[in-house]
C-alpha cells in the first residue's frame, strides 16, 4: 500500500521519530509495521530515501546498513563529537584484523584455512575477540573429519564499518597495491 499525497509528512515524521529513537539500525520489515495498515516495502523505502534527501544540509545523516536504516554522525563531525566521550576505542592486535580481513574476504572459512593464509596458527583468543565483538559467527561445519567451524562475518561488522553488504568492501587488490606502496616509500 502506498500513501495519499496529504499522509506523506506525517509519516516521515513517524519514520524518523522511530529512527532517531532506535539505539540500532530499523529494517525496512519493521518500519513498515509503524504503519495501519502496513505500507509496501518500496513505499517506506522512497519515504525514507525522500526523508534522507531532506537530512543532506545537516550534521547528522540517514545511511542504510546491512541491517537496516539509522541515523549517525556524518564523519566531518566524529572527531569532535568523540570529545563527549572520551572512551578509547578498543584495539585490535594485527592478528585480529588479519583474521578478520580473511574471514570477511574468504568466508565460510576454517581456522585451519586462516592459518594457511597467514602461514601462523591462530590463538583461539583472536576468535573469542571477533566473537564476542559480535563482527563473526560460527556458520557451520565442514564435512570432514573433526568437523571444524566455518566462520562468516555478521550484519554487526558491516552496520559497524557502514557497508550494506560485503560487496562493498574495497577490491582485494586494491589494498594489496596499498600495503605493497606503503613498504616501498
């Protein structure tokens, strides 16, 4: 169902309420239930790329993510705004964001193909950390002997780094040509 041209600003005005009081990203399924009787998928799809339009000029933006729409910062703006809460955000050991970067560009994978890519065992800590981080999950086992674990990356990881999908992480490539520009300098 779609709306008459007189209901469109109250409910954009309902779907941002609804956005700007979500402390996670709102799937499109579950902005539709806000509506009697619910709107079609594309209906509160164009309300909210209308209502995305209309947040351009300010310093808070409207993103679609992997699971859903939210409101954020734009990042001219993260720096300082991070000044409000001077928390460090964590870091990560190299061994973490190695297997991470494999798990995102290579999943389903094992631990045992991690270590064959980074040619060093992988601590079950640097597991535990992406796990509990909620950025991977177990996915399955693969059918051989021992069954070992498949691990995926999750919707976190990309509603976390601000893609929709792993289609728009960079080319493989491209980073390897960085990492091998940035040793040569």
């Amino acid at each position: 169902m779609s709306l008459p041209e007189s209901e469109i600003p109250a409910a954009k005005q309902l779907l941002e309420a609804a956005l700007l009081s979500s402390p996670e990203p709102v799937s499109i399924a579950q902005l539709r239930h806000l509506f009697e009787p619910e709107l079609s998928s594309d209906a509160v799809r164009r309300l909210l790329e209308e209502l995305q339009q209309e947040w351009q000029p300010r310093a808070v933006e409207l993103v679609q993510v992997a699971s859903g729409w939210r409101f954020q910062t734009r990042p001219a703006f993260q720096e300082q705004i991070a000044r409000l809460n001077p928390e460090k955000p964590p870091r990560y050991s190299r061994a973490v964001l190695e297997t991470l970067a494999i798990i995102a560009y290579r999943q389903p994978v094992t631990r045992g193909d991690i270590e064959e890519i980074r040619g060093v065992a992988v601590a079950a800590s640097v597991l535990r950390t992406l796990e509990s981080r909620g950025w991977v999950e177990v996915l399955g086992h693969r059918e051989v002997p021992g069954r070992p674990a498949l691990y995926g990356t999750t919707s976190t990881l990309l509603d976390d780094i601000n893609l929709r999908s792993l289609q728009e992480l960079p080319p493989l490539t491209l980073l390897t040509d960085d990492v091998t520009h940035s040793e040569t300098a």
